[in-house]
C-alpha cells in the first residue's frame, strides 16, 4: 500500500466531510452497541426458556432488570 498515492484533502474539505458523515456513523456503533446487547440477552435467555429453567414470565422480569 505504501506505494500508491494518497490523496489528503484541505482541512476545509476534511472537516466538512466529517461534519456530513459523523451522524451516520454515530447512528452505526449504536446499532452495532445494540446487536451485541440483544445477542447476549439472547444468548442468555433462549438456552434456559428452552430447558424450562426460566419461564416467560421470568424472562420478563429479567429483562426489567437487565433490559437492552
């Protein structure tokens, strides 16, 4: 890679670059954030609803308590 050219815009041109693609991104980690909290909620929960150990009502409860 170090052989190819690169390309720095102006300050100017970078940070309005950043200005338009900042929300976008901040919308994406939050996404990412969200699915590996439901993931693990999910991980947790679908293991004990299946084996009986934890009732819906339980998972409810859980969920108030540990909620995404």
């Amino acid at each position: 890679m170090a052989r190819y050219p690169l390309v720095i815009p102006p300050k100017p041109v970078a940070e309005a670059f950043t200005k338009q693609v900042r929300p976008a991104m901040d919308r994406i980690i939050a996404g990412v954030h969200e699915s590996r909290t439901l993931a693990t909620l999910r991980d947790t929960l679908i293991p004990e609803l299946i084996s009986s150990e934890l009732w819906v009502k339980d998972a409810e409860w859980f969920l108030k308590e540990h909620g995404p």
